[in-house]
C-alpha cells in the first residue's frame, strides 16, 4: 500500500510504499477512496500538536469499502462503503472523553493511505446521498460542528447564532446543521467572498473580523445572538463577550489565533454567560450527526479536490486558510 507519510517535522510529507495491512481481530482494513484534511493535520505538520511521533500517516476523514474484517469483526461490514468515525476510545461519559481517546491519524496510522485498520466499531455506512469526496469531508468536522451547536450549545430551532471564521472546515458545517434546524445564523470572516458563499448556505449576513466597528455593526442589524460557536480565541474572544445575549452560550473548541488576550470577568458574570469548551464528539455524537445529514441532504463543501500525492500542497494552502470548506484527497 502507499502511504503519505510524516517522517520528520515541518518537511513535506512523503509518499512511501509500506507493507499491506491485515486487521486484529475486532478490526477491518478498508480500502480508502477518498481522504479529507482538517487544520489538525497542518498543526501537526508544524510540530505544533502534542505526542508527534514520526514515522506517522496523517489524517482523521476518509471514506472506503471494507477490504478484509478480522475474525470478531462483523461481518456484515465486508465490502461496505463506509466512513470512519475518527474519534477512538470515546469512553463512556458522553460529557467528555476519556483518558485513552486519541484521533485517527496521529498516534495511529490515519487515513492519508490506500489502505487503513480500524475497530469495526469506528464504522458507519457511507450515506447514500454523498459521493466519495464529499462522504470523506464529513466525519471529524461534522461531528465537532454537531457536538458544539446542539450537544454543548443546546441550539433551538428559530435562535439566533454567531459562527466566527465561516471559512473553517468546523465552521461551514455548523453554518449548514444550524440552517438546517431553523436557526437564524449570522457569521464573520476576513473575508467578503466567503461572507457571501455564507448567505448563500443560509446565512443572514456576515461581518469582517479584521474591520474596525464589526461588533458594533452585527449588534446593529442583528440584536445580540445567544449562542455563539468560536474556533478561533485571540485578540478577537474579548468582543464575543460583549456581543453574546444576557444568559447566553459560547461554545468554543479552537484556539487558532491563540490565547484571548483578556476575558472580561464582570461580563461573565453579569451577563450570566455560559463558556463552554468542545471537543469533537462521543460515538452517540455522530450517530446523531449523521442522522442530521441524511435527514436534511447535506451535502459537505468542498473546495478542492487533490490526488494524495499532492497532499502536501493541500496542506501548505492551509497556512493562510483561503478555503470555504474541506480540502479533499482522492485515492486510487
Ligand atoms: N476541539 C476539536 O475537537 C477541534 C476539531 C476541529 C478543529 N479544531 C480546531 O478548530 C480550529 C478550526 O479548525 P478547522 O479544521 O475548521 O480549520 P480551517 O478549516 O483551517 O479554518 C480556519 C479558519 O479559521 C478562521 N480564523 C482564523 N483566524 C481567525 C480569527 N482571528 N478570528 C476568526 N476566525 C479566524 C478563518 O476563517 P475566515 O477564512 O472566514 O476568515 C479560517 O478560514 C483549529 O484551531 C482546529 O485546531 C478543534
């Protein structure tokens, strides 16, 4: 099989021939069609990301038919098309995850391959309305999108929502679930383009975060949304806390732009703000995320397409984010 592999921080990834797998006796090997990044793969790339231990195949999504099943794996799942719930080792606290939970791709081998070994357990059947690419883009945004607006956030139908940095990955699923359910979904970004792919998802309107006055302009035309889902902390978390309704949620699960630089006690505690952390989802998690797909047709958006040898140029678009959506890998 081949495999696009991390051998050594901060250089490109290499595409090496390694020897075929075979599945312990609870796994299966399924032969990959489609693979997806996530800012997790660049972070890793760049050393920035704890327990790196190369030689390492990156990647957490991907989509494929079961090639072998081990001898306590079902065997219904021979020969299924299927997608990976990255998440491994959940536990059985559905509040949060366990100390053995790990993701696909990092200390296990990921899903950048022609071939994987998985717990049949992690397997879910493709969903029929999705093509490979788009099956592939789904599993560890999607589920981190679901957990934060519904599980962590609690979202009700007809509540007005913030989304910051619409361009992610995270972001542009928690714009469609949200829509979807009949919430009122206001975004940022830096950008004017993706602020307009937004309103065609659904969105109300949007506002650049890197303007002077954006806050004020979003109190101005849409009241102060209660739920807020931020991935990105930084300089900019200060301002959620003055545009969050009283009594209202943060939910956040990344720090991309670093620590806040200042967190606003009084405002917290006046305001009675809840701030929650998040982090992708337990297996119940993205059952329900799937169901939430396949019941909606959502279709994941994708910006571009790569053959997995050119993976490491999905990977250095990632330093500057120009995408709306996923990065797609496709294997043959
Ligand atoms: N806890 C978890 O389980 C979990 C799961 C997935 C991701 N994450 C984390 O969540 C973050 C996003 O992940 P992703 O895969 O969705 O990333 P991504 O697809 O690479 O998206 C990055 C986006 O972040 C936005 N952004 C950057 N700086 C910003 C700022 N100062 N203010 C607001 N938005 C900003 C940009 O949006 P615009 O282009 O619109 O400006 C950019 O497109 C990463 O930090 C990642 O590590 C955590």
């Amino acid at each position: 099989m081949k495999a696009l592999t991390l051998k050594q921080i901060k250089s490109p990834l290499e595409l090496l021939e390694r020897d075929e797998p075979s599945p312990g006796s609870a796994e299966v090997v399924v032969k990959l069609t489609a693979a997806a990044l996530n800012r997790r793969d660049y972070w890793i790339t760049q050393g920035m990301y704890p327990g790196i231990k190369p030689p390492v195949v990156l990647g957490s999504d991907g989509a494929g038919v079961v090639d072998q099943t081990g001898v306590n794996a079902e065997p219904f799942w021979q020969d299924r098309e299927v997608i990976i719930n990255p998440g491994l080792n959940w536990g059985h606290d559905k509040s949060v995850q366990s100390n053995d939970f790990t993701i696909l791709g990092l200390p296990r081998d990921g899903t950048f391959a022609t071939k994987v070994v998985v717990a049949a357990s992690q397997l879910h059947e493709k969903p029929a309305h999705l093509n490979w690419q788009e099956a592939a883009a789904l599993p560890l945004a999607g589920v981190t999108a679901y957990r934060a607006l519904f599980s962590q956030g609690g979202l009700q139908s007809g509540e007005t929502l913030l989304i910051t940095g619409i361009g992610g990955g995270v972001a542009t699923f928690a714009l469609q679930f949200a829509v979807a359910v009949g919430a009122t979904v206001w975004v940022t970004s830096s950008s004017p383009e993706k602020i307009r792919r937004a309103i065609d998802l659904g969105a109300k309107g949007g506002f650049n975060y890197r303007e002077e006055g954006w806050s004020k302009q979003l109190l101005k035309a849409a009241g102060t949304p209660s739920l807020i889902i931020d991935s990105a902390g930084g300089a900019g978390y200060e301002s959620l806390l003055s545009i969050a309704a009283p009594g209202g949620r943060i939910i956040n699960y990344g720090a991309t732009a670093g620590p806040p630089e200042k967190i606003d006690l009084f405002k917290v505690f006046w305001k009675q703000l809840r701030l929650q952390g998040s982090t992708m989802g337990s297996p119940d998690d993205f059952a329900q995320m799937l169901k939430l797909v396949e019941t909606h047709k959502i279709r994941p958006v994708i910006e571009h397409v790569f053959p997995l040898s050119e993976g490491n140029e999905a990977l250095q678009l990632m330093k500057s984010s120009p995408q709306f959506g996923k990065y797609v890998l496709t294997i043959d």
